[in-house]
C-alpha cells in the first residue's frame, strides 16, 4: 500500500507553494512513507501501476481530456483536494463536480467548512473530509512585540473581499501613520512584487497588531486568519461561520456586514482598541491559543489521514 500526492505542475513556481503543497506533502511523506509528484509526470509513469491497495490525493484540478482519462483508469483509491468553493460566478463546486462526474473520487477534502456547502456536497453523494489551511505553530512567537498598529495585506477587491477592502480604506485614510498597507505580492515566484512572502511575510507580520482579513464571497477561513494567529495578530471583519462564538466575538466587527459600515464608528472602535492595549493582548492570545489548538498543521492532518485511512 502506498500514498501519493500529485499536485498541478504549474504550482512549482506557485507562491503559496510551501505553505499550500510542500508543507502538507512533508508530513505525509514524513508520517506515512508519502510520495509526491507533478501532475504529468505522475501520469505518465506512475498512475497505471497502482492499485486499489494504494492511495491518491490529487490537488485542485485536472487539465485536458487525455490526462482526466489517465486518471480515471488509475485503480486507487482517489480523493480530491478542493481548496475554492467557487469562482467569480459563485456556482459551488462547479470545476470539482464536473472532474468528479469523470474520475470517480472517493470524497473530496475541502478547505472551507461551511454547513451550507457541505449539505449541497452531501446531496450529491459526495464524502466530505474537512481538511483546512493551517500552519506548524511549533516556531510561532509566543510573546507579542508590537512595532505598529496595522496591516493590509492580501488580495484586495471590492466585490470578492468587500470587509477586507473597505476596512483597509479606512485604516490607511483615519490612520495613516500606525500601520502599512503592503500590496499582494502575485502568484508567480520568480515575478513577485515584493519579497515578504512565507516565512518572511510571517515575520513581517508579527510587527502588528491588527490586520483585515474577512471572509471574502465563500465564508473562507483563509490562510490570512491562520497567518494572523500565528504572528500574534488580531484579524479585523466577518469571522467564518463555522468558528466558535468566543473566538467570533473576539474578533472586531465580526457579525457586522460591510455594506453597513459607518467610517466614522469604525475608526472610534479601531482607536478604542488601539488605545486599550492590555484588551488587545488579552483578544489576540485567546485567538492565537483557539488556532494553536485547532489549526496547527500536525492537528489537522493527523485529522484528515485518520478519515483518508478509516
């Protein structure tokens, strides 16, 4: 019996790749003998000599008629690796659903938990494994020291991340001198408009305090949340649905939609938290110990091999 990750070859100059591929395949390699692999090349030399005995968990999609039918010819055990629920067009699991009506996977682990959407997976029959973002907190500061007030980071868009973008307008417009707005730095690795990416943008991180971070349009925990955990920093704007009450109300304006924004109050909440420092700690450390507990990355994939292997 064997493990097989197969991720698309195009990630190799990915920017989230370490994070997103490599840290994932260390511990599965590491724990259960794993062996990783590029989508092409996993298909031409590899997929036909498995069996139902062996196992694979193909990342995010599948390019080009020839290769989904080398996939669905190969005999292991298959799962899917979903990470975005939906594109622009908000239509759930459209790309994953249409790959599986071909390959046959035998559940799909998805990223972001969200109730709604795994009742409409469940109602297609489909095996749920939650597998979310998460990071080794084994390196991660335990003691806060903070140089500056805020951070924008990540994508922004007024549509797709609408908290995210209308708190970092107000941010930098009431608060100009505490805090910085750092542009997303693209997806290509050898093309990045700055180099505080990984573990140097966790680093870069920890220097502050609060950062926006919302739940875009598909109820995401996005890995900005866990980053923010990690750094020691409280994230700003609609919190998951999925996360417990006392973490939700620890984090500002969380229950609170952005098209109901007042700048006015929102920059007073923003001061007051600013100027009650020992509050501040006391929110970030109930954060950071709740994702510590929850979201580390030996946690969650202790999880989600003890569902692959059940």
């Amino acid at each position: 019996m064997s493990l097989h990750l197969v991720f698309p070859d195009k990630v190799a100059n990915f920017m989230p790749f370490a994070f997103e591929f490599l840290q994932p395949a260390s511990f599965f390699e590491k724990n259960f003998g794993a062996k990783s692999h590029f989508q092409t090349a996993f298909l031409n030399d590899v997929s036909s000599n498995l069996t139902s005995d062996d196992t694979l968990i193909w990342f995010i999609d599948c390019a080009g008629e020839d290769n989904i039918e080398k996939l669905a010819k190969c005999k292991a055990r298959k799962f899917l690796r979903a990470v975005d629920p939906s594109k622009s067009d908000r239509i759930l699991y459209k790309n994953q659903l249409a790959l599986h009506d071909k390959v046959n996977f035998e559940g799909f682990a998805i990223c972001y938990p969200n109730k709604s959407h795994i009742n409409f997976l469940e109602s297609k029959n489909i095996r749920i494994i939650t597998w979310p973002h998460s990071l080794n907190f084994n390196n991660s500061p335990e003691t806060f020291k903070k140089e500056s007030g805020y951070i924008c980071a990540g994508q922004q868009h007024k549509e797709y991340y609408p908290d995210r973008w209308r708190l970092a307008e107000i941010l930098c417009k009431r608060f100009p001198a505490s805090g910085i707005y750092l542009p997303h730095p693209g997806f290509e690795s050898d093309k990045l408009a700055h180099p505080y990416v990984g573990e140097k943008f966790l680093e870069l991180l920890s220097k502050f305090c609060v950062m926006p971070v919302g739940i875009g349009i598909n109820d995401g925990l996005h890995m900005k949340f866990v980053e923010a955990a990690y750094a020691g920093v409280l994230p700003l704007g609609l919190a998951p649905s999925y996360l417990p009450d006392e973490i939700v109300n620890c984090i500002p304006f969380s229950r609170l939609d952005p098209t109901d924004y007042v700048e006015e109050e929102i920059a007073d909440q923003i001061s007051e938290l600013f100027n009650n420092h020992q509050e501040l700690i006391n929110r970030i450390t109930k954060y950071r110990n709740y994702f510590k507990q929850e979201y580390d990355l030996t946690v969650v994939l202790n999880k989600v091999a003890k569902e692959i292997f059940r």
